[in-house]
C-alpha cells in the first residue's frame, strides 16, 4: 500500500503538483459556483419558484439514492476539494516565502490588484462560506430564518444594508479571485499558450463578472426593493 501511494505522495509533495490541484479543485469549485448562481437567480421569477428549485435539490437521484443523498455527497465532495485548494495554496506560499525570506533589492515588476490580494482575498473568501452556511443553511446568523423558505429567508437577509456590504465585498473578492485563477489554472493545465494568452484572459475575466455580478443581482434587487 505504502509503495503504491508513492507516486500520489511525490506528486502532491511538488510545486507543479500542488498548483494543478488547485487548478482542478478550482475548476471544480467553479463550475459549481456557476450552477449555484444560475439556480439563485430564480429569486427573480418568485417565491414558488425559487422554492420548488430548493426542494427539487434535496430530491436528486430519487429514487435511487434517498432524499437529500445527493445533496450530501455534493456537499462532501466540495468541502474535501475547498479543504485541498486551500491547503495547496497555504503550503505554496509558505514554500514560495522560504524560497525568498529576504525583500527583492530591486524592485519587482508591479503586480495586477488581482495578483496582490489573490492570498489574503482567498482567506476572506473562505472565512464567508462558513459565514454563508450559518447564514442560509444553518440559520444561525439569520434572525428571520424559516426552515423549508428560501425565498424568505433570502429576502429577510438582505434587507439588512450591513448583510449587503458583507456579502458585495466577499463577491468582489471572489470575482478577483476567479479572474486571477482562470489565468493561473489554464496555465497549470497546459490550456495557455501565446496565442492563447489574449482569448483566455478575456474568458476569465468575462466568467469573473458573470459569476460574481449574477449573485450580486439577488441582493441589489432586494436591497432596492425590486424584488420584495
């Protein structure tokens, strides 16, 4: 067993395996993101709608596998790939760091805003998923939580402007992180190339927006009370 688990220690223990993990788990995070976003903005067609696409989450693979199964495992599979990207992120900062402790004497070529809050970004990142479990799953942080009540519970949530001001901010530093990302991951993968460099960093900065600027809708249009 120990021998078999070789080559998978060697490669996690490398700077390019590291940075492909986070370009596959990454991905992954993305993509669900994406999905996640398009079943938000149900919020605009209204209450029976946005509710009817909750309880059809917890119904997935029914019946097959029993009621909330699914749901379980997605939620498994996506801690178990948020608990590698951001570990093989923490792990190659430190090892970038040792590889340079001392300041550069000359300075560096200034780096993209993106670029320098890609690390603390990411952090803040994650301190608002567990912010946004308590928030809309758990309830814990919503005074008005209903069970069962997405829709209310959404709007109940942001009607509060410091909630808003929360959640803009995280998505801000979420669709920085997705621009930056895209970049770094299509690299790792061996997607980039020279011809490629321009097309990409436009498809990263295009899905940074649409991701980032699609769950910022929900809120804003609560917020101003086009949807109530």
């Amino acid at each position: 067993m120990v021998t078999e688990l070789a080559p998978v220690r060697r490669f996690w223990a490398s700077t390019i395996g590291k940075k492909a993990v986070m370009a596959v788990t990454g991905a992954l995070l993305l993509a669900f993101l994406f999905a996640h976003m398009v079943g938000n903005l149900k919020t605009f067609l209204g209450a029976a709608e946005l509710n009817h696409y909750a309880g059809w989450l917890r119904t997935i693979g029914e019946p097959v596998l029993r009621r909330e199964w699914f749901l379980w495992l997605q939620r498994a599979v996506l801690l178990v790939a948020l608990v590698l990207h951001v570990t093989a992120a923490v792990q190659l900062a430190r090892r970038d760091l040792r590889a340079r402790p001392v300041r550069y004497v000359h300075r560096r070529p200034r780096a993209t805003f993106a670029v320098r809050t890609m690390r603390w970004g990411g952090a803040t990142l994650a301190v608002f998923v567990v912010w946004h479990i308590l928030d809309f799953t758990v309830g814990a942080v919503n005074r008005d939580f209903v069970p069962g009540d997405p829709y209310h519970n959404l709007v109940a949530d942001f009607r509060v402007w410091w909630v808003n001001l929360v959640y803009l901010v995280a998505l801000a530093m979420l669709g920085l992180h997705i621009h930056h990302g895209f970049a770094s991951a299509a690299r790792t993968l061996g997607v980039a190339s020279a011809k490629r460099e321009r097309a990409i960093k436009i498809l990263g900065s295009t899905t940074a927006v649409v991701v980032a600027g699609g769950y910022a809708l929900v809120p804003v249009a609560i917020m101003t009370g086009l949807v109530h």
